[in-house]
C-alpha cells in the first residue's frame, strides 16, 4: 500500500507509473471507498497502455475533513487482446493530520 499525509483543505499529487505486459493494451482507472470529503482526480483515467505509462494522481482535501486514516482503493481495468478483463487494484492510505 501506497501512504500519504495532508492537511485539511491542502492538495497534493502523487505520480503512479502503470506497467503493462503488453504495449496497446486498454486500460480504465476508477476510485472506489472514497469519502465526501476527498475530491481526486487522475491526469489519464482511460486509453491505451504504453511500455510506462505515468499518471499523476491529484488529491484535494475539503477545510471540513477530520483528522484520521483514510483508504482509497485505486481500481484497474486492462482488456486483453482475447477480450477479457483483467483487473487489479491498489491502496492508498491518506493521513489527514
């Protein structure tokens, strides 16, 4: 897991590198068990994968948000060239201090 610390109503961005077994593959990212209060947004969320795809990963706290953990899973698609799916995910755990 991938961990980060931010205060309240402050931004930051995190470079994710995407590494594909195969150049041309397509791809979908998307956000699951996000709070109210974490507004993030990613500079490519869909497409077609290169060899090292990277992505930067901008995340915006609210002035609200608790001091506290919170996880962030990041969800991936790739299709395979017979058309199945492939997914993975990962974790990112923000420290709101």
């Amino acid at each position: 897991p991938f961990s980060a610390s931010i205060r309240p109503g402050s931004s930051s961005s995190h470079e994710i590198n995407l590494v594909s077994s195969e150049i041309g593959k397509p791809f979908v990212l998307s956000f699951s068990n996000l709070p109210a209060e974490i507004d993030v947004s990613l500079s490519k969320s869909a497409g077609v994968l290169g060899v090292d795809e990277a992505i930067f990963l901008n995340i915006h706290t609210q002035p609200d948000i608790s001091p506290g953990s919170y996880n962030i899973i990041l969800n991936f698609q790739e299709r395979e060239s017979n058309g199945a799916i492939f997914g993975n995910f990962c974790q990112l755990n923000l420290i709101v201090e």
